[in-house]
C-alpha cells in the first residue's frame, strides 16, 4: 500500500504538498477506513482551481512513468508549475508491503523525460541516477541484477527496466510494488470512459453491462438511485447491441440520461469491472449526485477493503463521523494538504459535527 506521497513543481504545485497515510490516529470508530495501520478510504475537500484534480495527476503520473497502461491524452499538458524555482517536477512514493518499505522518488522536465531517479530499499539505496550528468551510485541494483547489460544510452528508467528485465521473486517488493502500480485507477465521474490505469483499453465500457445479471444489477442501482425506468438491451439496425431505457417507445441510453445517470454509469462500469484495483482516485465523484446518493456510494466504496481509495468533492454533508473520522478528511490549500485531525487543536471525538465545525472555520488555521 501507499504510505506517503509527495510532489511539489507539478502544474499549480508549487511548493510540496505531502499526503502522510500513515498518520493514523487512535478513534474507535469507522475502522473501514484504516488498512494495515495505513489511510485506506479518504475524501479530500478544496475550493475550486486549488489542485484537487491535479493531485490526482501528480498521484498517477508513476502509472505512465511505469506502465504501459491507458493514460487519456492531454491530462498532463502544461506539466511543470510556471512559478517554481526549479526547471523540474519531483514526486516522492513510499510503499509499504508487509515488513518491506520502498522509497521511491524521481524527476521530471517540461518535456516529461526522467532527469534523476533514486530507490531505497529497506534504508538501503539501491540506485540512485543523475541522467544529465550521467552518473551514480549503482551498486544495490547491480548487486540485485547482475547479468544485465547496465549500458544507459538507451535507458529512459532504470527502475523499469529492472523490473521488465529481471526474474525475481512474486514476493520480492519490487514485483509488489509494480503489481501495485499496474492496478491503480484515477477517473472523473463527470467524463465518460475518462482515465488512467488498470486498463491498456477499456473497449468493453459500452457493452459489458449486456450479461443479464449484470444488466439487471445496474437497473436494481440506478432504482435504488431514484431513476426509476427500466434497462434493456436491443440490436439495432447496425447489427450492434446497444442500452436503452425500457420504456413504451425504447430510448437510447447513452443519448437520452442526464449527466448524473450516466455519471452512475461510470462509477458502476469501474466498480464491477476493478474490484481488484490497488488504489483508485475518482474526482468530482459526486459532481451530479444528491447529497444521499453520494453518501450510499462512499459506503460502497468502503467495503473495498483491499484497495485504497481518494474521493474529491465539495458536499459538506459528507463531512460525519457516521461515514468517515477526522483523520480520514483532508482540506486542500494552495501550500499544504491537512486532515481534519490536525488542522485544529480541539480533540476531535465521536460526537462531534464536523461538517458544522468546518462551516465555522474551524480548520481554516
């Protein structure tokens, strides 16, 4: 699991803005939220253009950075921030697997090519590279893989390349935290088939709610949403099987709802189809929903219990205790991003209203 991130120089980033997981704190209550002593479920709060959506980028940028998974074109455009002191973007991972803890971090230029690198490995420094000037200290990762040709010219990551060129263990931390990588998913409720992660394509995103359990578990969602017409599948003239409303006269699904159905789409297609996925970051999830819906969904998502889960919004009634703890709330500003638990010096308990609480500026020191 993800232990802490950190990135600073990336889009309105500035300076670092740090996300500790491992900042635990002792409630009693919602522990559906926690995950092996680490943040599993969280929601992060911000005022509009403060970076909520970019934090999410930033989060990913090691899926392209590692993997070849699907990655929607023009989400990283204008990638370094105009106003930072340096010409490179830097990201910070620290993973955790069991006893194991890797440490990566690794930078960027306006071009999005890899300018330094550097992993450690249990406080041990397998590598660590300098790509402009062509040098560093290489002796932990040589030591894991010898037999590799350690020529560079044509090295754009020396972390991917051991991992794609080496046979190690499944256990190893290595093949876990790529796993880990590979699984990660970011996508945004208000774009249809809009992400990053899991997937090389997502080619079944219209057609894999055809399987009848599956069609009938959407429609019984969207019921238990408020949308109250029934689905059904028809082959139109095309020789192509598309969704319709069930109505008298049958009407095209994906032309006739509104954005909040269609939203309920998305979010329904991804939790069917990643159950296994490691870490998934929905932005905006609940752009279009009504405050209950957006609450039964949060609940949904908790009962991941393997996955570690981020979810932007602005609706304040999410903001209890019944739902989430304190520690489990973060509030995005322009230098720094703060869970509830420390952004105030009242002992936050059980019987506190925090939406009440955050209205009245509590957390705004």
């Amino acid at each position: 699991m993800l232990k802490l991130f950190e990135v600073s120089g990336f889009k309105n980033f500035k300076d670092t803005i740090t996300l500790v997981f491992s900042d635990v704190r002792d409630y009693k209550f919602n522990s559906q939220c926690i995950t092996d002593h680490l943040i599993g479920k969280a929601i992060i709060y911000g005022k509009n253009s403060i970076g909520k959506t970019n934090l999410g980028l930033a989060l990913f940028d090691l899926v392209s950075h590692l993997s070849s998974k699907n990655v929607t074109p023009g989400l990283y455009d204008y990638y370094l921030n105009v106003a930072s002191l340096n010409d490179y973007a830097e990201f910070h991972y620290v993973f955790a697997f069991g006893t194991d803890q890797i440490d990566y971090r690794y930078r960027k230029d306006e071009k999005q090519s890899l300018i330094y690198e550097k992993l450690i490995l249990n406080g041990n420094t397998l590598f660590e590279y300098d790509y402009s000037k062509k040098r560093g200290n290489m002796s932990g990762i040589k030591a894991l893989a010898p037999t590799l040709n350690w020529a560079f010219q044509d090295m754009d990551c020396i972390l991917k390349y051991v991992i794609n060129n080496t046979v190690l263990e499944d256990s190893h931390p290595l093949r876990q935290m790529m796993r880990f990588v590979t699984k990660m998913l970011w996508f945004r409720s208000l774009d249809e088939n809009r992400y990053i992660g899991y997937k090389s394509k997502s080619d079944d995103y219209y057609d894999f709610i055809f399987e009848p359990d599956t069609l009938k578990e959407f429609e019984g969602f969207l019921h238990a949403a408020g949308v109250e017409d029934n689905l059904t599948v028809k082959k139109d003239t095309d020789g192509k099987r598309r969704l319709y409303f069930d109505t008298e006269t049958p009407l095209p699904f994906f032309r006739v709802a509104s954005s909040g159905t269609k939203a309920l789409y998305t979010f329904f297609y991804w939790y069917k189809t990643a159950q296994d996925a490691s870490f998934i970051f929905i932005d905006e999830f609940d752009a279009f929903y009504h405050y209950e819906l957006a609450e039964s969904i949060v609940m949904i998502l908790e009962k991941m219990p393997n996955t570690q889960i981020i979810i932007t919004s602005h609706n304040t009634n999410l903001l209890t205790n019944r739902i989430m703890r304190p520690d489990c709330y973060f509030i995005l500003t322009k230098d720094r991003l703060t869970s509830l638990a420390n952004a105030t010096t009242r002992e936050l308990r059980e019987g506190h209203n925090l939406e009440k609480l955050y209205m009245s500026g509590e957390f705004n020191g």
